[in-house]
C-alpha cells in the first residue's frame, strides 16, 4: 500500500474539473442559489475602466471572503491557502487547477480601501432580497438580542480615560412628560439645564448657586480603554473573566435569518442599542407585528417605544428590586384612581414629587411609620420614611407584562432558543465568531455583517436545494401513480401532506 501510494503520486491524468465537485457540495448549491452578476453592478462606482492595471474580479474577492465566513476559517491567509488547494473552492471561484489564486493581501487590501461600509450593507440586503424573493422570509416577528465578541486587544494593554456620559436621545422627551407630569400635580417644572442661572438681585440665591454647581460639573465617567484596540469595550458578565469585546445586536426572523446587526463596543448595555437596531428593522420590514426580546430590554422607553408604534414587545419576566429581607414587591398596591401607594400595613404612601429621571416619588407619613411593627421590614431610613417610585411610562411596562401571560406571545417567546439563539450559537461553533481577528468598529462591523450574510445565504441556498429536490421526487411519484393504479389511490393524500408538511421538513 505505501509502494503503491508514492508510485501514483507522479501520474499525470487528464481530469473535468466539474465531474469533481460532488453534486451535493455547498458551494454548488450556492452557485445555483443566487447570481454573483449583482456584485458587479455594486462595485462598479469604485473601479476605473481605463487607468490602472486590470483589477482581480471582484466577484472572486466576496467570493473568497465567503468561504471564509461559510467555513469559519480564521484568516484571509488560511482562507487563500485553502483555495490554493481546494478543487471546490477553485471551481466555485472559476480558477482552473493550474491558476494562480489572489493573494491574501489582495484580498485584505480590497476589503480596507476599496470596499465601503455601503457596499457591504448592499451585499447584506442583495441576500436578504433573495431570500424575501423565495418567500423564506417572516418578519412579523423579530428576534431582538446581542452576542459578545472578543476582541484583538491584549487585556494588560489597558488605560483609564475620562469619557463623558452619552446623553439619551429621549432624553428631551422623557423631560416634558416629567413637566408635564409635574404641572398636573402642581409642581413647579424643571428648567432647561442649558440655560444660564437667573443673577441675584437683592441677596444672595442659593438655589441659584446649587444650580449653577450642578451645570458646571463635569458630566464625565471612568471606563477602562485598549491600548490595541480603543474602539473596544471591557467586558465583564457574571464570573467571566473580564476581556476587550465587541458586541453584534442582531434581529432575526422566526426563521433564523438575520435581519440587522449593529455593532458597539461591549461595554454599551443592550437597551442602549435597541433603537438602532429596532428603527433599522422597522424601516426596512414595516409589516413587524411583535418584537421578542429578553429582560434586558424591558425598559420604560422600549416599552414605550414599541407599543406607541402599534407593536408588541414579548419579553421575560424582570424580578423587581426590593430590599433583602424585606416585603414582597407586590404588597405595595398602587391606586390608580386616588394616585397613591397602600403598603402592607394598609397605609397610603402620597405623592411626593417627579424626578428628573422620571420616576414618581410616593413617601410615607413619618408618624405612622415610627410605631410600625413591621417597619424593619420596609425601610432602613433615619427619618422613618418609606419612598417608593413609580415611573412615568409604568404603564407601558404593564402592558409587556399583560403581553406575557397570553398564549400567543407566551409561545412566541419560547422559540427564541429556535431563532436568535441558535443563530448566535451557530455563528459561534460553526462560523468562527467567537472572536476576531480585526480592529477598530468600522472593520469588525463589516467582518460581522458579512459573517451573518454568509449565513443567510447558507440557509438559502440549503432550503432552495431541498425544495429543489422536493419537487423532483413529486414529479417521480406522480409518474409512478400513473402507472401503478394502486398508488394512484394513496398518491394525492400523500402529497398534500408532504406540501402541508414543507416548511417543517426545510428546517429539519
């Protein structure tokens, strides 16, 4: 067997490049899934017709990158060894076996100056057309969750740098629904903080003095930043170890195919980047009836947000904050008519005031709290002061809770280990995202989208295969109940429940 293996490695045999693809590889079902033909009208704008020196196709340039992605290789230069020796992945490219392939730099090169951000957001949505074409696609309802990735930056390369604090971009609207707030309970409303403190007249005001304090503080924050890679963020979750990470927040269908991604240093916190993602979303699929998220999402103004625009948010219960040791959360009643809190001791909690974050104030009466037997339960306070807050938008909270015990929405959310999870466990095990070789937001973005473009165009590309031979082996049974008089009885039923059953067997 060993004479034998080295006497054939010099035969010299005149082989059909096509005859040794196998009929049912990948890349195959691939080619015949889509046209490569729209990269060309893409890219045309980022290439000269005569100056220069003739340009690597740059359909063989996404091409490579693909592959990459389809079979999580590491690098784009284990990726160009790859294609050096692989018969598939020169046939899927259109190289012949004596061709010489592009280089890795070439490749890299393209991807850094050549190729815009747009241009990958158009490969992106080109696959997401194909896919809504072949009426795969079913946005009713998104999958909304975010995935960390480690970054390329070295833990003990790490700096402390001042950052100011990043403004809510609600925060205008939050502050007159506080107003507005505020006047129906015959509060003064807050002042624009922008604007200038009113001079003393006659004496000196000390409010004003505070008020000009709080204007003139500096609103910055402490984080630590990658001397490598400052575009990254510190990661810490849990007992994790703490690591430099990039965070993908993805939308996804019922289906698994990846709608956005947005991706932020992983130090930003998942409802920070839920507008991004869930106004891109929306823009683009309009016919959404629900989004499904976990907890992490279920905040005042997501819940708002959503509802306002004639959604449903499905989310997970969120164990509210209470003291250790202390009463339940549901034993504070809130008394929408009177606009009070009962406690547990059946007394009333009245309204205080409005805060600038938005949260109602409701005190309790000192007097009664100081012979309270259980007040060890309640509250710590000096003053014997039980406060308990109540935001502006709880309603909309409420709503996501009503959300939650109905059957629907219910099931609704127990298929997000069906959608986004698998997604993200997929991209990890199988596409080699659980970290990344690049640096700066700009390029791990566009490594990530054409990662998940990638995946869509897998699941494509396998669904068109199997619907492809479904409908092939219809045709053969059709032809043998024809012939066969017995078959011909059983043959309909049979076939409306292998129609009936499609999408089931496709997901398989």
């Amino acid at each position: 067997m060993l004479e034998r293996g080295k006497l054939d490695r010099g035969v010299v045999e005149i082989v059909d490049t096509e005859s040794l693809v196998p009929t049912d590889h990948l890349l195959r079902k691939i080619d015949a899934a889509v046209d490569f033909n729209r990269i060309y009208e893409m890219v045309a704008p980022l290439y000269s017709e005569d100056n220069g020196r003739p340009s690597v196709d740059p359909a063989v340039l996404f091409k490579m990158v693909l592959i990459q992605h389809l079979y999580g290789l590491p690098s784009l230069r284990r990726t160009a060894e790859e294609v050096s020796a692989n018969i598939c992945y020169r046939w899927f490219l259109g190289y012949t076996l004596q061709e010489e392939t592009p280089h890795f730099s070439t490749v890299s090169y393209n991807f850094r100056h050549r190729f815009t951000t747009e241009t990958v957001d158009q490969v992106f949505a080109w696959i997401l057309e194909e896919v809504a074409e072949a009426g795969y696609l079913s946005p009713k309802a998104v999958f909304i969750d975010g995935t960390h990735i480690k970054a390329n930056a070295n833990t003990k390369k790490q700096v402390k740098a001042a950052i100011p604090v990043a403004s809510k971009h609600y925060v205008q609207e939050l502050m007159d629904e506080v107003n507005a707030d505020r006047e129906a309970h015959g509060k003064k409303p807050f002042d624009d903080d922008d604007e200038p403190p009113m001079p003393p007249k006659k004496r000196k005001d000390n409010t004003s003095r505070k008020k000009l304090a709080r204007r003139k503080k500096d609103k910055t924050r402490m984080v630590t930043k990658s001397v490598t890679d400052p575009d990254c963020g510190l990661f810490v979750k849990g007992s994790h170890k703490r690591q430099f990470a990039y965070e993908a927040h993805t939308a996804c269908d019922s289906h698994g195919f990846v709608l956005e991604t947005v991706v932020t240093p992983g130090n930003v916190h998942d409802s920070v980047a839920f507008d991004e993602v869930y106004d891109k979303v929306t823009e683009a699929f309009p016919e959404a009836e629900s989004i499904v998220a976990d907890s992490a999402y279920k905040t005042p103004h997501i819940c708002k947000k959503v509802f306002d625009d004639g959604r449903v948010l499905s989310t997970a219960y969120k164990r509210p904050q209470t003291m250790k040791g202390g009463h339940e959360w549901w034993k504070y009643t809130y008394d929408e008519f009177y606009d009070c809190v009962i406690c547990p001791e059946y007394q009333i909690l009245k309204y205080a005031t409005t805060n600038r974050d938005g949260y109602r104030e409701y005190k309790s009466d000192p007097r009664i709290c100081a012979n309270c037997p259980t007040r060890e339960l309640c509250t710590h306070s000096k003053d014997c002061v039980k406060t308990v807050q109540r935001h502006v938008w709880k309603d909309y909270e409420e709503l996501a809770d009503d959300a939650r015990y109905t059957p629907k929405y219910r099931e609704l959310y127990k298929r997000r280990k069906e959608a986004i999870e698998r997604v993200f466990a997929d991209a990890k095990e199988k596409h080699a995202m659980r970290y990344t070789q690049y640096r700066g937001l700009a390029q791990v973005t566009n490594w990530v989208k054409l990662k998940f473009a990638a995946m869509n165009l897998k699941k494509l590309a396998s669904w068109k295969w199997k619907e492809h031979f479904l409908c092939w082996f219809s045709r053969l049974f059709l032809s043998i109940c024809t012939r066969n008089p017995a078959a011909a009885q059983c043959g309909p039923q049979f076939l409306d429940r292998l129609t009936a059953n499609h999408k089931n067997v496709i997901g398989s």
